[in-house]
C-alpha cells in the first residue's frame, strides 16, 4: 500500500478500535482480546511498565491554518459549522517507579498489522 493508503486503513482501524473500546462492558477483558499488554519491559528491561490507564482526547477541528507568501503571518481560515470535524484519540499508559511511557493507539495498532502481515 501507498503510505497515505496505510495511513487511511490505520485511521479507519483505530476509530473502530476505539467505539469498540468505549462500547465494551468490560474494558479490561476487551483490552486483553485485543493483545494489549498489561505489563511490558522499561528502559534497559530492569523494571516491569505497568498499565495504568487509558487516555481518550477529542478534538474539533474549527479552521486551517498555513504560512502566508512574503509574511511572517498565517493565512487562517475558519471552517463553516458543516465542515467542522472530530477526531478521538487513544493512548495507553505505562508507569514503573522509573519512568512513565505513553503508547498511542495507532503505534500499537501498526505493530499488530506487522504481527499479522508476517
């Protein structure tokens, strides 16, 4: 696939990991269907991450903005109410006593897409 194909299929993958997710009655035991780890080795594999929560952010997008020809200003443009759109986005937490590390959804889901394609 193209990039930007890979990019769509991974974007179209985490929005339905992510309604499933929110959706689930037991988000623990959906979290472990999906082969998300609990636990998973830190830096150098002296300590052991441990899960601890998961992140969902929700953005709107209200207008673009991009760098004006000549000018230090950016051309900005505010999107009509029709064209606004949303985004959810999904992280794992993981913390030890030495460090904390945030896995996003997409990261994880484009290592399982490898898993699988192998």
């Amino acid at each position: 696939m193209h990039d930007a194909d890979e990019a769509a299929d991974l974007q179209v993958l985490a929005t339905q990991f992510i309604d499933g997710f929110v959706n689930a009655a037991d988000k623990a035991a959906y979290l472990r269907l999906a082969g998300v780890p609990f636990e998973k080795p830190g830096r150098g594999g002296e300590t052991a991450l441990k899960l601890v929560d998961v992140e969902l952010t929700t953005e709107w997008q209200v207008g673009t903005a991009s760098p004006s020809f000549g000018s230090r200003e950016l051309s900005y443009l505010p999107y009509p109410g029709s064209m606004v759109s949303e985004r959810t986005n999904m992280a794992f937490v993981y913390v030890s006593m030495d460090e904390k590390t945030v896995t996003d959804v997409k990261d994880f889901l484009a290592n399982k897409k490898t898993e699988f394609s192998i």
